[in-house]
C-alpha cells in the first residue's frame, strides 16, 4: 500500500512537470464572482498578471500550471522553489507596498484570510482588482477552491485534472486508515517555546482533520479553540501514542522533547515515536494537504508498509 501511495503521488508531480507554465491560459468568457467578503469581482477574461498574497494560493497557482502568470508574492511564498524568482511586494509584518504591488499592474491580486479586509480596500481604491479567499476547512473544499481559482485564471483543464488526481489518493489514504487497526493518540506540537505549556492545534483547523483522516485522535482536539497551549499535566494524562513536531523548522528535535523534565514517561517519547513533521503540509490550504495526509497515514500506522 505504501508503494501505491508513493505511485499516485509520483504521478502527480509528473503530470504537473508535464505543464508547461508559459503555455497560454485557455479563454473564458466575461463572469462574475461573489469573494469571501461578499464583493462581487467581474472577470473580462482570464487573468494574465498575477499577484499572490498568502501561500496557499502561491501554491495553489503553480499547481494548476498558472506559476508563468504569477509577477508577485507575499514574503511567505517559498513553494515551490522557483517562487523565490518572483518580486515580493511584502507581508512579512503583515503590511504589504501598495506602490510595489501597482507597479506590477497586476490583472488580479488573490489575497486570503491572512490579509484583512482594510488590506483589500487600500488596494481596491487604487483601482486594482482584489479577489478575497476565505481558507476552505475541509479537502473538499480545498478541491474545490482550485476549480475556483482555475476559472479566474484560464487554467480550468488543468485544475479539474489535479483535483482528480488528488481525490483519487485521499481515497487510497482514506481506506488504509480506515482498515487500520488501532487508532493512535497524538500530539502535535506548534511551539514548544514553553515545555510546559506548548502550542497545539485544536478543532477546526487542518491539522486535527487530517490527523482524523489518517486514523489517528488528536489530543488537542479537547481544547478550546483552534490553536491554545495544552498543559503538560494534560499531555501525561494523556499519555500520546505519537509526537509530532510541527516546530521541527524552528530548530526542535525529538532528543530535545526526550530531556524534557517530565516527558520521559509519555508513551511516545518511551517508543521512539516522536518525529519531526514539516508544518506546511498541514496548516496551508492547498494541494499539498494531500502529502500531509498521506505522510500522517504512514506515521501513525508503519504496519501499512507491510501491506503490499
């Protein structure tokens, strides 16, 4: 099984390889779009200079083979690695240089929910067209926000084959957790700045709806609110079958988490079963969300790769 998920997801990156990002966007007839703040956006025809402001929709783009279309970004961007060619208009203390932005004379900016709504207003005043996102909460809705985006840019074809293909792997990761024997308890830790007190992801966010989608509980999904810190006393009572370290790019490792004053009784930390994750598979909504689920199957259940 696990040799059939690496297939399906070789296949992916073959058939996007296979796009060529300076071919030109199909046509589209003129439409009108409602955007996530209830504006209505008019499309003359597919946009043809692009400026991203939050990295799902970066990724988004150069997914469906609309990466050629793209003449700017916000500072966060950095996939896929050719992004980092592409002019940065800012963002990275959530402000972006309006002058750089319409200087790019941009026939579209995609901004989201890490943008607010007096953000799109300053650029609509400056006569510029501003589609609004709202983060989508579930893959399907992930699914369908590539359709949305490929309509806005001529890239239709190529959105509806991606989605295939992604749908077509969640379904193959869906039965294998499905058929799973056990369903693991698991940490997934965001900041640990504080031992004592980390950062973790709660309901409604990605993060606990794929670790459900792979088979597994999520311990924070008791909490409060998206993301809150969870006590230690919580995490040993608890007792995680499984740590992951969403923070594994801010430097922490599972030898650190091992010699934390406590943690030596968690079941996970007994096993060996605490394991750097990169945080962007599951917190960005975009394609990539797949690879994150696919990577949490394996993970939480390594008897899968003995089912080929």
């Amino acid at each position: 099984m696990k040799v059939k998920l690496l297939l399906i997801g070789t296949l992916v990156l073959l058939l996007a390889a296979c796009t060529p990002l300076s071919a030109a966007p199909t046509s589209s007839p003129e439409m009108v779009l409602t955007d996530g703040l209830g504006r209505q956006v008019t499309f003359e025809g597919p946009a043809q200079r692009i400026v991203s402001l939050a990295p799902s929709i970066t990724e988004i783009l150069f997914s469906i083979g609309a990466g050629g279309q793209v003449v700017g970004r916000d500072e966060f961007s950095d996939y896929p690695p050719e992004v980092k060619d592409v002019a940065s208009v800012g963002g990275s203390m959530g402000d972006y240089t309006l002058e750089a932005i319409a200087a790019l004379e941009p026939d579209l900016i995609l901004a989201a929910e890490i943008n607010t709504p007096e953000q799109v207003k300053s650029m609509q005043d400056l006569g510029l067209r501003v589609y609004y996102l709202k983060n989508p909460v579930t893959l399907e809705g992930m699914f369908d926000q590539l359709i949305l985006v490929g309509s806005m840019v001529g890239r239709e074809d190529e959105a509806a084959a991606l989605k295939e293909d992604l749908v077509d792997r969640v379904q193959v990761a869906r039965e294998l957790a499905a058929n799973a024997p056990e369903k693991p308890l698991v940490f997934y830790e965001l900041d640990g700045s504080d031992p004592a007190k980390p950062w973790t992801a709660g309901q409604n966010t990605f993060i606990d709806t794929l670790i459900t989608e792979a088979g597994g509980i999520n311990i924070g999904g008791v909490l409060d609110g998206a993301y809150a810190q969870i006590s230690q006393e919580e995490i040993l009572l608890q007792n995680p079958d499984i740590i992951l370290l969403g923070d594994s790019a801010y430097g922490v490792t599972p030898e650190q988490v091992s010699a934390r004053p406590g943690w030596d009784s968690i079941k996970a930390v007994k096993l060996a079963h605490v394991y750097p994750f990169d945080d962007n598979l599951v917190s960005r909504p975009a394609p990539r969300l797949v690879d994150g689920l696919e990577q949490l199957v394996l993970l939480l259940h390594p008897e899968v790769e003995l089912q080929q």
